[in-house]
C-alpha cells in the first residue's frame, strides 16, 4: 500500500501546525495544565468553529465534513507535536467514532452536529480497577429493571472524564462474563447518580478521571450497539483509537527529536558544538529511525481503518506497540542528549517524557497489544 498526502492533507497539517505553534505553544500550555479544566476554551472555540477540526470526521448528513481516518492523521501528528492539551482526542476518537460507527439513528441526530460545532464533549468511559481495556474484565453492571437498566460501578483513567458532556460508559448485563453481555451506554455525566472526579496524574497535559456510577438509570434509547452484544463494536472503536494515538505519539517523538538537534547545534563542550560528537550523531540517528517507524506503523493502520480492513486489529496493536514505545525512547534519549537541564521543571524536555511515560498505558499497555497480537495470529 502506498501511502501519500494529497494535496489538501498536507495544507491541513501546514496550517495546523502554523495554528498550534502560537496556540499550543509552552507558554500557553504550562499555563492551561494549572487550570481545573485543562484547556483553552478560546483555542477550542477557535479549533471547532473557524478550523473546524471536530466536524472533520462527522458525516455530511450530521453537519459535518464526511472525511475519513486518514484525513485526520495531519491533525493528530501536530496535535502530538505540541501535546495539545484539550478534549480533541477524546470527543474526535472516542465519541464521533463510537456514534458513526454505533449509534443509532436518533442518537446520531443528536449528538453528531453538536459534537462537529464543539459544543457537546465526549469520552469513553471503560476502563477500571485494573486499567485493562479487554471487555472480559469490565466489572460495571447493567441491571435490568422496568423501563431501561440502572448502573453500577466505578471507572478509573476516564480521560477527559471530569469536562466530558457525555460518557459512553461501558457495562456488562448482569450474570454475564467474559465477553459477553457487553453493553455501551450513552449517559450524561450530569445524570443522577455519577461522579465524576479528576485524578493526578503524571503527565499534566492530559487529564484522567474517576467515575463512580450508583444507581444510574438509563434506557435501551441510549444504548449504542445491540445490548449484551457491543463487544465487537468496542473492539473497533478501540482499534481506530489505537491507530490515532499511534499517529499522535509519533508526532510527540519528532517534537523531542527535534528538541534534541537544536541544543545539540548549540550546546558547546571542549569548544565544539555537542552534535559533533559521534555518540550525540548515533544517538539521534536512532531516535530518527523510531520516529519514522513509528509513523509509517501509525500510517498504515489509519489507512487500514479507512477501508474497514479486517487486519485492522493486528495493524493498531502493532501501531500501538512500537509506537508508544519508540515516543519514551526518543523522549528518554532526548533528555540523555540535553543533560541535567532536560530533567527540569523549566525546560519543555520533561514534558514530552511524561507524555510518553503516561501514553505507554493509555489504550493498552504496549505487552497487551503484543499479547493480543500473538493471539489474532495463532501463537
């Protein structure tokens, strides 16, 4: 498969990146990791109505511009590349993926056109205790009662879940195991009943939260997918997200690769320029290769996704695998290359190294994919 932006990908990555260079820039990202919600309300304005960013991947039919997966690799690449802090990720993967794919009729006329304006956020809520992403171990039940179910339990790592409008929360009918009985509902995380609380986390650029369930009641309206038969639609959902975040950490590597060659250019040791060294040459000519890597893995599950490839599965956990690992690489071996001063609050190295850290468990730990990789292929 040959993979190329076309004309109009590459002045959507351009202008992108211009966008974000004074939008995301340290200064104003440093300053929105010490607000509560964690991102410019103005920079979203800017992103949803004259950029319009968030109707990229809604269908025309909602109001929005009815482009594929690969039209929104340029966005997620410069998005990495500044480690934009903001619910983009979130609503775009998580929310316009699991209703195009998903949701109902009615459930999409709802919520598609407010989603592509920016002014409906989403999440996925899945994840729990033990931070898998696997539906055999989701524990949160959907009770039957008269007139819908009611559910209870506590999701952990929620990203965005303290902002979110809506929560897509994953459930399992009562009585079930396994994959079976997988239920996904849409409730509003002002419905009664849910709490939802941020979490500190390591990397401040990206906000995870709790959210406790108690009693929360909801109908069969709000559920996306068959009830008790959602599994393989999470499934999906989960592998395109892995593909985008794949891309996304590929742009935060070249970032911290970048970082790296600019203060080697300029740093000086016994009156030479550092990046005359031969080790400081190797050690970037490393990072360079992952980078490349990792972005031609994020590439090519993108496409997958774009043409409903059956192998999209294998490709995102491969895409997923090496590329969260290639991003701690680059970002550990970009502050070995800055020295002390990369490990400081100050400098912007230390940021990428915790986006990193943090994004290796983000959709799956890389062992995960790996396993599960193994799995699909018979090993």
């Amino acid at each position: 498969m040959k993979f190329t932006f076309d004309d109009e990908q590459l002045e959507l990555k351009r202008s992108a990146r211009k966008f974000l260079a004074s939008a995301s820039s340290s200064e104003r990202l440093r300053a929105v990791t010490e607000a509560e919600a964690g991102y410019d309300r103005e920079v979203w304005s800017t992103i949803a109505g004259e950029l319009g960013w968030l109707a990229l991947t809604v269908p025309e039919a909602y109001d929005g511009l009815g482009l594929g997966p690969v039209d929104l690799v340029p966005l997620l690449e410069e998005t990495g590349r500044v480690l934009y802090s903001g619910p983009f990720f979130s609503t775009v993967c998580f929310g316009t993926n699991a209703l195009v794919r998903g949701g109902s009729e009615a459930q999409k006329r709802e919520h598609l056109p407010a989603i592509a304006t920016g002014e409906r956020l989403f999440t996925l809520a899945l994840t729990e205790a033990s931070g898998s992403i696997d539906p055999a171990d989701v524990t949160t039940i959907a009770r039957k009662v008269d007139g819908g179910y009611v559910l209870d339990g506590k999701k952990r790592f929620v990203l965005d879940g303290h902002i979110a409008d809506y929560l897509i929360v994953v459930a399992r009918l009562e009585g079930t195991t396994a994959a079976t009985g997988i239920c996904l509902f849409v409730v509003p995380r002002a419905a009664k009943g849910v709490t939802a609380t941020r979490l500190p986390t390591i990397d401040l650029t990206r906000r995870l939260a709790e959210v406790v369930l108690e009693g929360v009641r909801v109908s069969a309206d709000d559920a996306m997918g068959e009830i008790g038969g959602a599994a393989s639609l999470l499934v999906d959902v989960l592998d395109r997200a892995a593909a985008a975040l794949a891309v996304e950490q590929a742009g935060g590597a070249e970032a911290a690769l970048d970082l790296a060659i600019e203060y080697a250019k300029v740093r000086k040791q016994f009156g030479r320029a550092i990046g005359s060294f031969q080790a400081i040459q190797h050690t970037c000519a490393n990072m360079l290769v992952k980078v490349e890597s990792a972005k031609s893995a994020g590439y090519y599950a993108n496409a997958l996704a774009a043409f409903d490839s059956p192998e999209l599965g294998e490709a995102a956990s491969i895409a997923k695998s090496y590329a969260s690992e290639a991003f701690f690489s680059v970002a550990a071996d970009g502050i070995q290359v800055h020295g002390g001063i990369g490990f400081t609050w100050e400098h912007d190295a230390q940021l990428f190294y915790k986006r990193a850290r943090a994004g290796e468990t983000l959709l799956g730990t890389p062992s995960y994919h790996r396993e599960r990789l193994a799995r699909s292929i018979g090993l």
